[in-house]
C-alpha cells in the first residue's frame, strides 16, 4: 500500500485557522450589533414622525380633540407601526409629541435636533 505524504492540512493549521476566524468574529459582532441599534434607532423616529403627522392631519379634518386613539389616526397611517426593539408609542394628546417607551428621543443625546 502506498502512502501519500504531504497532502491535507496539520491540526495545527486547522487551529490557527480556527482562531483567526474566531477573532475576525469577535471584532465584526460589536459593530453589527451597533448597526442594528442604529437601524432599529432610525426606524422607529420614522414611525414616530408618520405617527406626528397622521395625528396633524387629523387634528386639522376633525377639530381639535384632547386626546386621539389609534382608530382615529390608522386612516392616515398605511399601515399600523411598530417599534422594531419592543418600545411602545406614546403621547397621544394632540399638543404633546409622540415618543417610544424604548428610544425616549427626549433624554438622548443621541437624537439631537429630532423633533417629530
């Protein structure tokens, strides 16, 4: 029978590999989870500024009413928004600014100059 020398890889190698992977992965993870925050982040002022301006625009086609429900603005909306982190949306007086219990834009300095 005849041996083949030299073909396939050492176990040595096949670690380096390994942990050359390991630590690409452990400096890719952090900046990956920073853009789905960020994602998420930009998402929901998005939801928060059509949720401003359906309840505008109701506001100006019913009258001023003090307090205003989801079923009065879900004609304005396309669809029903929702907070991709779990955040609910509140402020539903018509002269107070809709905010999410998860991104408070109020308090973070994150949101500087957002105003929905």
């Amino acid at each position: 029978m005849k041996k083949c020398a030299g073909t396939g890889f050492t176990m040595i190698e096949i670690m380096i590999v390994v942990s050359v992977i390991g630590m690409l992965a452990a400096i890719a993870t952090p900046y990956y989870l920073k853009a789905r925050e960020r994602s998420h982040r930009t998402s929901c002022m998005r939801n928060m500024q059509k949720i401003q301006q359906a309840k505008e625009l109701y506001a100006i086609n019913a009258g001023s009413k003090a307090n205003v429900t989801w079923s009065d603005i879900l004609p304005y909306l396309r669809n029903l928004p929702s907070c991709h982190s779990g955040g609910e949306y509140k402020g539903w007086e018509l002269e107070v600014s809709v905010y999410c219990t998860h991104h408070d834009w109020r308090n973070n300095p994150d949101y500087e100059g957002f105003e929905p």
